[in-house]
C-alpha cells in the first residue's frame, strides 16, 4: 500500500462513517502521517458543512500484517498554557 493508497481510504471510509452520514464531510485534512515498514499512521482532522469538527481528531492506524484499518477518535477537554519565557536563558 502507497501513501497516497492509504490517504484515500481513509478519506473514504471516514466519509462513509455513520456519525458522520448526517453531516456530510466536505474535507478531510492530514495533520500528520508516519510510515514504519508495512504499517501507516496518520492523525486526521474532518470539515463538515458547518466547519471544522474541532476538536475532534481521528488517528487512523493501517496494520499491514492484518491488511486492517483502524480509526481511534479523541476530543481535546482543554489546554493548559504555562509561560517559558522565564525559563529560557
């Protein structure tokens, strides 16, 4: 499987997702990818008609040995911001 392979099924499969058939995904942006020997893995970010489902993110993992995609959906809670600038010397 290519990377280009991979972007497009996910692509795919995250439009033909049942959370999403209400919507309507009008975009799907990679945000990060990784290939290691067979395996791919991607983090994804998804714009529906209203704009971006933030903060949803969706990493999307190819298991090359099982020929199995897997798609793990997180939610960002918050952020902590803490200043370094003091720090820095």
């Amino acid at each position: 499987m290519t990377t280009r392979d991979f972007i497009s099924i996910v692509e795919n499969e995250l439009k033909d997702f049942a959370d999403f058939r209400d919507d309507g995904i009008s975009e799907v942006v990679q945000v990060w990818y990784c290939k290691t020997i067979q395996n791919h893995k991607g983090l994804f970010i998804v714009k529906d008609k209203y704009g971006w489902k933030y903060p949803c993110f969706i990493e999307a993992t190819y298991n090359g040995d099982k020929g199995e995609l897997y798609l793990d959906f997180y939610r960002k809670y918050f952020k902590h911001v803490f200043s370094v600038a003091d720090k820095e010397q």
